[in-house]
C-alpha cells in the first residue's frame, strides 16, 4: 500500500468524522414535540405522529409513523391514556426494545403531574373516560415546566455528552415560560370566575391556573356527540348563567358550536391545544399558548360589553 493512498485515507477518514448524530425523538403529539424541540436543540430530531388539526383521542396510524418509531432513540406520549386507542401496536409493531414501556426511551409526559378528574370508579356508562384522569394537562404552562424538566432529564440519559446543552435549552426555556406567564396571569386576572363553555373537556386546566370557570359542555358525555336534547340543556344554563363563549378546536364540529352561539348570543372562538393548530404557532408552545391566551381574554372581556 503506497504512502500516497495511506495519506489520502487519512485525510477522507479526517473530514468524514460526523459530529455527533441527533437523537431521534418521536412524540405523539404536537405539544410534546414542541418542547423536545425546544429541550433538544440542534442535537434532536423531532417527529410528531398526530397532527395540531386531529382530535388526540383517534388517530389513524400509517407506515411512516412505523418507520420512525423504528428509529426512535425516545417516544414522549401523553401517559394519561390520551393516546391508549391507537398507540400501544405502533411501538410493538415497530420492533424497538428502545422505546417500548419500560425502557429509557420511552417517556410519559404525565409522570409527575397532578391530574384533576379522576374518576372515582371505572363507568363506562359516564363515556369515554379516562381512568388516570384528564389527560389534557398541557393547558396549563406549569405543567408544561414539569414536562420540559423530565425531558432534560431523558435526554441526558440517553445522551451525557449533551447534558449542559440540554440544560442551558431547559434554563432558556423556562425563562420565558416564566415571562409569558406573568403576562397571561396579567391578562386574564379582571375576568376570573368567568366561565365558557367548551365542547370537550380540554380546558379544565388552562381554566384552574387562570381563574376560569370549565364545567360546562358540549358534549353531554366525554367522546358522546351532543343530542338536541342535550344542547338544549345547555343553551338554557348559557341563558340563566349569562355564559357567552364557546371555545372550540379544529377537529370539532363548529356547526354544533354556532347554532347553540345562535341561540344564545354568544361567540365563538377558534382555540386549540396543540401548537399549529393555531395561525403563527407551528412548532413553538408558548406562542400557541400566548394564542389561546389572548383570544380568550379578548373573547371574554368583549362578551362583558
């Protein structure tokens, strides 16, 4: 082997040496992706399976969710059985011992959250319930701080030599869920015990941190299309309770929500718990949740006029 060859391998093995690759994350959601985005930095890859405009609780799986499951170094889910209609074959099916339950690579974002809800008993005649209770816990930006810490954490196991990156992205983070939410605590403070309706039970903790009032729905049961019957209860309570606004999301029926808004004078307000779900907000919680805030905020302060 001449000299020539072994000097020009050297060189071509020099300039081949890859930095170290990114981890490769999966999220079922939106909102976890974006804060594994925002965690990880430029040392993740991130891969969400839901979509911001399709309701969390039916998601048809496709090919490409195997694929990428299959090449996961970490799954972040709900683990409040948000997802437990359609998750549990992916991982399996994808044949990665990394992320099945169990293993470090596959994290719960409930884990360490005090979720309200919690169904005394197992009823299935109350709808679709879920057992460990709501699992739309998100809502609330402190949450979203508990959720962010842990994926620290788990990306540091999994990736040590990225720990100070990891933290440095966390303090960052933090920071200015630290600002915003002095902001949305400021905005929405004169409307405390206002209450809205929504149709599905998603805002409970968005209404618990800021003061609101959420017991109120469209749907007369979790997962159970309204009845005429049953809106009519509800434009009723609206009516005596001087309730008017809906908050609804992309994947549910507007229709529903504009013809009750039609009896009652109310307005309806696009909202969505997912980031891009939402004009201006793909990718990034805070400005989703800055979104929400403000629309809501509007929404309610013009409804007092």
């Amino acid at each position: 082997m001449s000299r020539a060859f072994v000097t020009a391998l050297v060189i071509l093995m020099g300039t081949a040496v890859p930095t170290p690759a990114a981890l490769r994350v999966v999220a079922t959601t939106p909102e976890h992706a974006a804060l594994a985005a925002a965690v990880g930095g430029d040392r993740v890859s991130v891969t969400v399976i839901a979509r911001a405009t399709e309701d969390p609780h039916f998601v048809d799986a496709r090919p490409t969710h195997i694929v990428a499951l299959n090449r996961a170094d970490l799954l972040i889910h709900g683990g409040a059985e948000l997802e437990s209609g359609w998750l549990p074959p992916l991982p399996e099916g994808a044949r990665n011992p990394r992320i099945l339950p169990g293993a470090p690579g596959n994290l719960a974002a409930s884990h360490g959250i005090q979720l309200l809800d919690i169904p005394a008993a197992a009823d299935r005649s109350l709808g679709d319930i879920h057992l460990a209770g709501n699992p739309h816990f998100m809502m609330d930006p402190e949450n979203a701080r508990i959720v962010a810490r842990h994926i620290a954490d788990v990306l540091t196991q999994l990736d040590p030599s990225g720990g100070t990156s990891y933290g440095a992205n966390l303090a960052r983070f933090e920071e200015a869920l630290d600002a915003k939410t002095k902001e949305w605590t400021a905005l929405l403070a004169p409307l405390r015990g206002t209450p809205v309706v929504t149709y599905h039970s998603t805002w409970r903790y968005f209404a618990a941190r800021f003061g609101l009032r959420s017991d109120t729905y469209l749907e007369p049961k979790p997962g159970i299309p309204p009845s005429p019957p049953h809106l009519a209860q509800i434009i009723g309570k609206m009516k005596a309770d001087g309730i008017r606004v809906i908050l609804v999301e992309p994947f549910q029926p507007h229709r529903t929500a504009e013809a009750v808004a039609a009896q009652t004078g109310a307005a309806v307000v696009d909202v969505c718990q997912f980031p891009g779900g939402l004009p201006g907000t793909e990718g990034d919680y805070l400005r989703l949740m800055d979104a929400n805030g403000r629309r809501v905020a509007a929404a309610l302060a013009a409804a007092r006029n």
